[in-house]
C-alpha cells in the first residue's frame, strides 16, 4: 500500500505549536478521529502510549513515527504534523521533533502498518526529502512531495509487482556471443526507456533467465531476437515480434517501442509454427537462412566433441607401427579416436534433423534424421539390389538437402490430412508424419543420392586438387568473408562451409576460416594497446576485452567498434583476415574442430605456424586500421599537451 493512499489534505496539520510530547500525540490522535478511521479516541490513544513505553518511536533527526493497533481502528489511517519549532519527544538522539506520522492499524494479519513503517523509514533517510517537508508551504505541496518521492524510491518494486513488460528470447547459430549481446541490449534499453525487460537466453550452455509462466502471462509482447528456431509453445496467444539476433543488438530500443505500441503484432496461435506471422516477416532468403543456422547450432556440439578427440587420438598414436591405420595403432589413441568417430557420426543426421524440425517442428525431427541418415550412408536404388554397386556418400551437401526435403514434405503431410477430425489429431504426429514421412524421405533420397554423390565427389576432388596459389586463394576468401559482417550471414557462409568439409576430411579449410574469424577483435585490441590515441579513451578498456574474444574466436567482440566506424575498421579487418586465411593454408594448416581458438592449438596441425598466420594477419589489420583513423584526443589529453 503506498503512503499517498492514506493520507489526504484532511490528515494533514501544519505549522502546529506543541507544549511536550503528550500534547503533540493528543493532538494527532484527534486528528486520526477526525478521519474516520478509528471510533474510539480514548482506547486508540492508549495504544499508542503503551506503543511508547515500550520505546521511543522519536527515531530521531527530528522526526517521529508513532502508531497504535487494535480494535478501535476501522481502517488503515495515516496522519502528519509539522512543528516547526520543534517538540521535546524523549527521541532516541535527544532532539526535538519538528516531522511526525502517526499510523493507526486495524487488528488484523495483514500487518499493513508495518509496510508503511518501511517505506517512510526508508524515504525518511534522505534529509533532503525531510527538509522539504518542513518546509512546505501547504498541505498540497507536502502530498505533492511525498507522491513524487515514493515513485522515484519504489520504481522498480512497483514494476515487479506489475509484472515484466515484455519478455523476449535470443539465440544464435553457435549459441556463444550474439545471444548474450542482444539479451543485454535489449535488456539496457528497457531500462533506458523505463520499461522492465526479461531476456531468455538459449545458448550452447543451455537455457538461462528461463521466463517462467506467470511472466509469460503478464506481459504485454514477446520479442524473439534469434536465427535459428525457437519453440513458440509458451506463447500461445501472446503477441510475438520475430527478428534477427543482430536487431536485438542494433534495433533493442526500435523493437521494444514496436512491442508496446504497434497494433500490428501478430498474436502466435499455438499452430507448432506461426506461419501467417513468418509468411509476412521473413523473406525466403532468411526463413532458409534461419532453418540451416538451426541445423548448424545443433550439429557443433559433434562436431566440437568429436572432432577434438579424433585430433587426441592421432597426438597420442605411433605412426609408425602402422601408417595406414594411424590414430588406432595404440588401445589409448583407438579409444579416444572410436569415441570421437562415433560423435563426429552423428553430425550429418544432427544438421539434416534440426533443418526438418524448423521448417515443420518436431514432426519433421524423425523424417530429417533418417534423410541426413541416408545422404551419409549413399545409399540408391542400385545398390539394394546389386551388391557390387558403387556406394558413394551424399555427404554434407546430402545431409543439407535432405533436412529441407523432409521439412517440406511433413508441411505437405499436415496439408493433405488437414480434412481429419479434430478427434484423430493426436495420431498425425505419432503415426501419419513419421511412417508417410520416412517411407518418402527414403524414396526420395535413394532416387537423388547418385546425383548429389556426384557432386559431392566432383567437389571433393576439386578442393583435394586445390594446391599453390588457388589454394591460397580459397584460403583468403574464406577468412576474409569471416570479417565482412562478424557473425552475419556473410561469416556464417564461410563457417558453415568450413563445418561442413569436416565431414569430407578437408581439415586445412576450417583451419583458415578460424584463422580469419579471430583477426577482428584482436585488431582492435592491438589497437587500443600500441595506438591508445586513435579509440575513445572510454573505448579502449573494452577493446582491451577482445583479446579474450579473439582467442576464444569470437568475431563479434569487434561489432561495436566496426558499427561506430564501419568502413576503416570492416575493410581492415577483411584484409587482415584473409592474409591469415591464406597463410594457414599456404603453411598447410589443419583443425577438426569448428570452434576453441586457441584452447584447441595443441590438436592443430602445424601449429606454430598457424599461430603466427593468425598473429600476422592481426597485425597487418591492425597496421591498416591505424593509418586510416586520426587520433582521438579527450579533454585532458587536450589541457596536457597544451603545457
């Protein structure tokens, strides 16, 4: 209960005169009666003297809260007195009371007068506030007062209490970096534009800052700032905004204004994908964007996992029991390279899987599996009845393909048995779409696999005959690409092709794309450390910051500094990256794992020199970026080279 919901003009007295204590507390007793909120001016008057035997509530610097409980109080009352020239109230410092607020309290549980007593304790602490009171020139002057004062102390609590205003969930593709920048934007910008903002996280670590039901219930709007598919299950008919992860980073505060007062936010149906909302949001080029990135942050835990073990195992073997078989010659380099073969397996069935399953949902999980199942196993037609057929794997590109097949054939499924009763809707997603949806996934890619085999070959041996200047080409163009957007859809391109020629054994390429992918924030923090002058003074401690960030390979520690100066610091970045793409592979560099920066150099091969690939292209970015901006120089640097 707030304090200016029981006190009136009526319940107030200024500039009252009072001889001693029991006068000053006789007159607020009769003050409470003129309210109405007591029916007994002797008993309740009582209550509060025997409230004051007990001890003084004079709590000191001039102020004073006295208050009685029982049964000759109707309703919750408050009043105050002002004595300018003070009274002697035996306070606890031994000063005369000039501010006093009596509470009366019914006999009941809800112990209302003890919530009051905490809040004008916790105003009354400001002497500022105190002062004003004094002070003030009329009884509408002092309500005045303490309204605006309870709203700026109990904002916050007040808010709480509403519930949050909007929720809203990130995720990106690897689940490390944009998730937890767009959840802090947008959080920040609720604050800067006073709306109570709650961010669900979903990242590689898992779910944190869950939104719990009650939350889901009270707010106004959810923003989804993600590029990859969320579950939307909770929000049935709550109004849902969808946007790219990095509009939750540089759009936080047109996205939260757009959920508090557009009209047009469509409301999510609980349909397992709202397609009226995605039909007339996204693009194709972004719903197809968005259902790999899902694939993609599904399948690098394998990748991660599998591929490091695999690279374990080959640190820990002999090549020379047995060159052919190098990574199994010892029990110690077999056990870690059987378990990491085994992840490294699943990878092509994780991304086909989580592809289907953004397109239609979790219908659309099984028919992917089993697609991506069968462009890596390669197998056709020919082969189930000719065991001497050519078996060749449809491999990443296969997996790929098959993801997007089976997503759209269970959309098709839900479309033809869409005349079903209502009664029969529980069978479509454990009999109808699984047998149909495997059986035509099956058939379709045993018709395809020769083809898509023969391109995946044709692309294998291309990339395998790759050698001297065109290798190094492709080197340079993927690490370049790494830093046109940093983490953007251009980056992403290149990573996933880098990810996906892990499956092929093309180890050298997802070495030069991660080469490329740290240059960016280790340029700025070179910067900041050998050229201070040329970033704000209040910049360089976080562009210090993207040391961390660069040897982790986080790209987008450098968003920041290219959003203020995209042209000097992008075109520096591009070129630093691709001199380090290309040096990772003229030095024949290789990495089975798609993500650790440095953390994973003792299972790169060659990694000395991989290591001054990525130090020189950082470098050389660095070097660019200094010719091209001016020095920066803050008010004291200004006063201290003019003496």
């Amino acid at each position: 209960m707030k304090i200016t919901d029981l006190l009136s003009e009526e319940s107030i007295e200024l500039n009252v005169e009072a001889k001693d204590k029991n006068d000053i507390i006789d007159k607020m007793t009769r003050l409470m009666l003129k309210t109405g909120r007591i029916n007994n001016l002797e008993k309740y008057k009582k209550l509060v003297l025997k409230r004051e035997e007990e001890g003084s509530t004079g709590v000191g610097e001039e102020i004073a809260i006295p208050h009685g409980k029982g049964e000759c109080v109707t309703e919750p009352g408050l009043v105050a007195m002002v004595v300018p020239n003070g009274v002697a109230y035996d306070a606890l410092d031994g000063k005369p009371v000039k501010l006093l607020f009596m509470i009366a309290a019914p006999n009941t549980s809800d112990n209302v007068h003890l919530d009051v007593l905490s809040r004008l304790s916790t105003m009354l602490m400001d002497s500022d506030f105190k002062n004003k009171l004094i002070s003030a020139k009329s009884k509408e002057e002092f309500l005045k007062i303490i309204d605006e004062t309870e709203k700026e102390k109990f904002k916050e609590e007040e808010k709480k209490g509403q519930g949050y205003e909007i929720l809203g969930i990130t995720a990106c593709p690897t689940g490390i970096a944009h998730t937890y920048m767009a959840a802090e934007a947008l959080e920040n910008a609720g604050k800067e534009m006073g709306h109570l903002v709650k961010i669900e996280t979903q990242g590689q670590s898992g779910v944190k800052n869950k939104l719990t039901k009650e939350e889901i219930k009270n707010a106004k709007a959810i923003i989804i700032a993600a590029d990859i598919d969320i579950d939307l299950s909770r929000f049935k008919g709550k109004k849902v905004i969808k946007a790219k992860v990095s509009d939750g980073i540089h759009k936080s505060k047109e996205l939260i204004e757009k959920a508090l007062k557009s009209k047009d936010i469509p409301v999510y149906n609980g349909n397992g994908k709202d397609e009226e909302e995605t039909e007339s949001s996204d693009s194709i080029g972004s719903k197809i964007y968005r259902d790999l990135m899902n694939g993609v942050t599904h399948m690098l835990p394998f990748v991660v996992g599998g591929g490091i073990l695999i690279a374990i195992s080959f640190l820990l073997d002999d090549y020379s029991i047995n060159p052919s078989n190098f990574g199994m010659n010892t029990p110690v380099a077999a056990f870690f390279k059987t378990i990491g073969g085994i992840a490294f397996d699943f990878m092509l069935c994780i991304l086909s899987g989580y592809i289907a399953m953004s397109i239609a949902d979790r219908p659309g999980l099984a028919v992917g599996f089993v697609g991506g199942a069968i462009a890596r196993a390669g197998t056709t037609f020919d082969s189930l009845t000719n065991a001497d057929a050519t078996i060749v794997s449809s491999g990443f590109l296969g997996a790929l393909i098959a993801g997007f097949i089976a997503g759209y054939l269970v959309i098709l499924l839900r479309k033809v048995f869409s005349f079903l009763p209502k009664s029969l809707e529980g069978i479509k997603p454990i009999l109808i779409y699984p047998v149909l949806g495997i059986l035509l996934i099956g058939l379709i890619m045993l018709a395809i696999n020769p083809f898509v085999g023969s391109i995946n070959t044709a692309l294998n041996n291309f990339l395998s005959s790759m050698q001297g200047a065109n290798k190094i080409i492709l080197g340079a163009i993927l690490g370049g690409m790494m830093s046109v957007d940093l983490g953007g859809p251009v980056n992403k391109a290149s990573y996933t092709f880098g990810t996906g020629m892990l499956a092929e054994g093309h180890y050298d390429i997802m070495a030069a794309v991660m080469a490329g992918g740290m240059v960016a924030p280790l340029a700025i923090a070179l910067l900041a450390t050998f050229f201070p002058k040329k970033l704000p003074k209040k910049e360089r401690q976080s562009a210090l910051l993207n040391y961390i960030m660069g040897f982790s390979f986080i790209s987008e520690g450098a968003i920041p500094f290219a959003s203020a100066d995209p042209i000097r610091v992008i075109l520096s970045c591009v070129i630093g990256s691709a001199v380090a793409g290309a040096m990772s592979m003229l030095f024949n560099c290789t990495l089975m794992a798609p993500h650790g920066g440095i953390f994973v150099l003792p299972v790169v091969g060659n990694a000395a020199l991989y290591l001054l690939s990525i130090v020189v292209g950082s470098l050389v970015a660095m070097f660019i970026l200094a010719a091209l901006k001016k020095n920066v120089w803050d008010k004291g640097d200004e006063v201290k080279n003019a003496k």
